[in-house]
C-alpha cells in the first residue's frame, strides 16, 4: 500500500469538537466566557500574570511593539531567519526592521552580528534608507521550531544598549530553558521578555485554527494590549454582556484582533494535552535522530540539556558538497515518493521587499544565505504513525544513498 505522509496533521480530538458544537449552541460565539478561561488558563501554564488572547501571533507582536512605543523612523533588530511576520509588525508601525544573521548551529538570532550591526549603524548607515542618527528601541527574538535561544545572553545584550525584548514565540510552546543542570527551568513566557507572543495557527503546537497569545508581566502593556485588541473601546464586548454597561468610549484607534469563543474552546483543551503532545513530536525527533544520525549527507538539529525543546520543526540540512543533487530538487524528490515537507525559511534579506526597501546584500548574512539552499523540514507531528515515520526515514536514505557524490 502507497504510504502518503502529509507536511503536519492536525491532532484535533472528540472533545475539542464537542466543545466547538457546544459553543455554537450557547449561542456566544465571539470572545466570551471561554476566551477568558483560555487567557488565564495559558498565564497559568507559562507563569506569566497576564495573557491577552488574539486571532494570531502576527497580532499579537503588532499589539506588543504598539504597546512598548515604538515610533515610526526608530529601529528594530530582528532575525533574518525568520517568518514575514516578525519584520512586518515593525514595518507596521513606520519602523524599521535592522536584520540580523543567524548562528550556525541553531538557526537563531546570532547576537554576535546583532552587536555587528549595531556598531555598524553607529558608524556608517547600513544600507541606503538607513541614516546614522537611527535609534535602535529593541530586538524580537524568533526560538525558531522551539528550540530557545540563551536568554541570559538576550538580556544582558538588551540591557547594555537599553533596548526592549519581545519574544516571537510562535514555535516556543512549550519550551524552557535554564543556565545549567544546576539552575531551575524558566519557561518561554515566564519573564523571559517584556512580552512573549505564541501562535495557535493550524500547523502550531498547539491549534485554534487561528490564533495567538501575548503574555506579559507588565499590567500596564497587557492593559494596552487589550484596550487595542479591541478597537481601543473602554470595555470589551465580554465585559459588555457580563454586566460592563453599553457606553464605551474610544480611548485609541484599536485594532480587530480579538479571538472568538469558538476558537478558545480548541484551545483550552488542546492547552491540556500541550505537554502530552510535546512528548509526542520529542519522541518522533529522538527516532529520528537515532535512524538518520549515520548518514553523511546530512546534518540534524542540534539537542542541548539545558533546553526543553517544543520540537515544533524537524529540519535537516543537506551536506551539499556530498550530493549530487541540490535542495529543491531533493524536495522534488521527496514529493514523489509522497513526504511532504516545508523550508524554514527563504531569509527575509533574501526577499524582494527587504531587499528593495533597505538594500541588504546577501554577503551581509553569510551563514543565512550559505545555509538556507540547505534546508529541509521534515513532518513532525503527533500523532505521526509508525509506518508514516519509517516511510520518511527510508525515502530520505535512499536519497542520500543514490545521489552520493
Ligand atoms: C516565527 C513565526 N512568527 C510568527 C508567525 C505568525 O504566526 P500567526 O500565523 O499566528 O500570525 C509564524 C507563523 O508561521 C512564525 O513561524
């Protein structure tokens, strides 16, 4: 029998459907009783005070670079290695996104080149759209497919230039790190930034569809946040209903973001198995790393005892200097023996609006540009069968078997 393995599967269970149907017939379908249920359940489990839920992480960083200030003409590092997302909620506020390489090893923010580029821009514009007197507010860190970057670094390196620190989460639920065996977990979101925005988009770690989170322990932002989720109106629509009264005002020109009760049902219950689930995609990255890790034509994620990796994503890079064959047409490849896969990312400086709007050259993010043509993510899921995964095992050897160089 033809074995089809899909990119990512939703787990979606029972429960979570009969939750849906439930909702529907409460007859309360946009934010409500369970939208606020799911906000203080997820502070709970990340151990963040306060949580404003949102139809997507791309929301949720727009209303955290909103909240924090940042102005237009004022400046943002920001990974190339990255999603649209992470630039464009800078991009938004009239800023400017000053990109930054990544670290070999793990794909991350490389803060060694952050500092690059900050002496850079100190001393001589970095591209033609880029002045001298720019003032650099913040960095976003990406923990890209879950696996977190050193936050101790990210913090020292944001307190010595003053800068604020949002996380872009999206991969990072749930993560943890911590300095050494010694030292105690922190989770992503338990302070590890001045706000720390997660995705619940079909494909995420956990799923409403659509959808996101921004946790904080700062009242005052998570009350701008909120206040701007919302088309900045006094109350919210729950607050309304529940005995708030019908005379907002309009504080500031919000936006449309709030997430529907229909969705926070998903969520509550996927938040439950989070953990179970993360077990899952932990289990389906050791087999794999055990049944791949002899082959030399290729290099796997890196693991680290001092991180609790989400294992949102699985990517593998080509040793293309031992094959025959380049990236694309090894995905071209892959499709026909029916493994579906993704690249985690074409950078952003490799894109026509980057490119064309501030100039970035590829020889300005060499190990992006190097490592990208190299790239390839394959399935990790829960729920992933045995057949399914030995499939993509076998496909991905006898690639690298017959175009050996
Ligand atoms: C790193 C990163 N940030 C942000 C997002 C955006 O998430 P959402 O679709 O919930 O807006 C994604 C989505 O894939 C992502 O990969």
């Amino acid at each position: 029998m033809r074995i089809q393995v899909p990119f990512f599967r939703a787990d979606l269970n029972a429960q979570e459907v009969e939750e849906v149907v439930a909702t529907l017939r409460s007859g309360w379908l946009t934010s409500g009783p369970k939208v606020r249920r799911f906000e203080q359940e997820f502070a709970a489990t990340v151990g963040a005070p306060y949580a404003v839920a949102v139809n997507s992480c791309t929301a949720a960083l727009h209303l955290a670079v909103e909240a924090l200030g940042l102005k237009p003409g004022q400046a943002v590092l920001v990974p190339t290695m990255t999603f649209a997302t992470t630039a464009e909620v800078v991009r938004y506020m009239g800023a400017i996104p000053v990109l930054v390489d990544c670290e070999p090893l793990t794909t991350n923010m490389d803060l060694d080149d952050a500092a690059r580029k900050l002496a850079q821009l100190k001393s001589e514009p970095l591209a033609s759209t880029l002045t001298e007197d720019i003032q650099l507010v913040g960095i976003i860190p990406v923990h890209v497919g879950g696996m977190m970057m050193n936050i101790d670094a990210v913090q020292s390196f944001s307190a010595a230039d003053g800068l604020w620190a949002i996380e872009d989460a999206a991969h990072a639920f749930p993560a943890a790190w911590r300095r050494s065996p010694d030292e105690p977990w922190q989770q992503c979101g338990e302070g590890t930034a001045a706000v720390t925005c997660f995705s619940f988009y079909a494909n995420k770690t956990i799923t409403t569809g659509e959808g996101g989170m921004a946790v904080t322990h700062d009242a005052e932002v998570a009350e701008r946040m909120r206040l701007m989720s919302l088309h900045g109106l006094s109350h919210d629509a729950w607050e309304r209903y529940s005995g708030g009264g019908w005379d907002y005002r309009i504080i500031a020109p919000g936006y449309k973001y709030n997430l529907t009760d229909i969705a926070a049902g998903i969520g509550i219950h996927q938040l439950a198995r989070a953990e179970q689930m993360r077990w899952q995609r932990e289990d389906i990255a050791r087999r794999y790393l055990e049944a791949l890790g002899d082959v030399e034509e290729l290099e796997l994620p890196a693991k680290d005892e001092n991180r609790i990796h989400s294992w949102h994503l699985f990517p593998i890079r080509l040793r293309l200097e031992r094959l025959l064959i380049n990236r694309n047409v090894f995905i071209e490849k892959l499709k026909q023996s029916d493994v579906g896969c993704s690249v985690h990312w074409r950078p952003l400086h490799l894109h026509p609006y980057y490119q064309e709007t501030f100039g970035w050259r590829p020889e300005d993010f060499p190990v992006a540009t190097a490592l990208w043509e190299r790239l390839v993510s394959l399935p990790i899921f829960p729920g992933m069968r045995d057949n399914e995964l030995a499939h993509v095992v076998h496909t991905v050897r006898r690639l690298c078997a017959q175009y050996a160089r």
